[in-house]
C-alpha cells in the first residue's frame, strides 16, 4: 500500500510495515485517523485499535509504519452481526426461562 490508509480502514500491521511488529507481535489494526506531522519519506504516524480475532477492538495503538509494508486485512463480521434468537421475531423468550425452574420443568 503506498497510500495514504484512511479513517476505517483494516489493515495488517506486521514486520513488513516496521520490524517492531516481526512474528506474534503482528496486529489488526482498525485506522481511527492519519497524523499530518512530518516524518520521514513512506512512513506515516496512525492512530487506530487493534482488532481481536472477533473483530473487537482491544486497545487504542498510535503506530509509526512504512506505508509500504501496509497490507488490508480481510473484515470480519460483527460479532453481533447475523445473531438470531430462537423463536419468531418479537417473541421475548425471557419470561419462559424465568419461569422454569432449574431442572428446566415449568412452574
């Protein structure tokens, strides 16, 4: 990648965008903003949260990296995304639970 990553942007910050981020320490990195301070030529400060594997941010980074050795990470659903409940929709099931006791048989 030798532009400029944008606000929303996954990427894959490994050993190839700084050797920092060589073997485990490698991370998905969720860009939040771009610093406009100069740095040296193809490299680039970013602001964003590191991404777990469900795709939930884990910590805020501020990261120093070659905009070369910047690669898009493939996106992960929301882990919310596509959660269904038993039952149709608008029927709380809630209330059936609570009034089981618990072996499960209906009080």
């Amino acid at each position: 990648m030798n532009e400029r990553p944008r606000p929303g942007d996954l990427l894959i910050v490994d050993r190839a965008a700084s050797v920092q981020f060589a073997g485990e320490r490698a991370l998905r990195l969720r860009v939040v903003s771009v610093s406009d301070r100069p740095t040296y030529d193809g490299w680039v400060w970013l602001t964003g949260y590191v991404l777990d594997r469900r795709g939930e941010a884990t910590a805020r980074r501020e990261v120093f990296v070659r905009l070369a050795g910047l690669r898009p990470a493939a996106t992960t659903p929301s882990p919310r995304a596509g959660r269904r409940t038993a039952g149709p929709p608008g029927v709380d099931r809630r209330a059936d639970r609570q009034a089981a006791g618990p072996d499960g048989a209906r009080r």
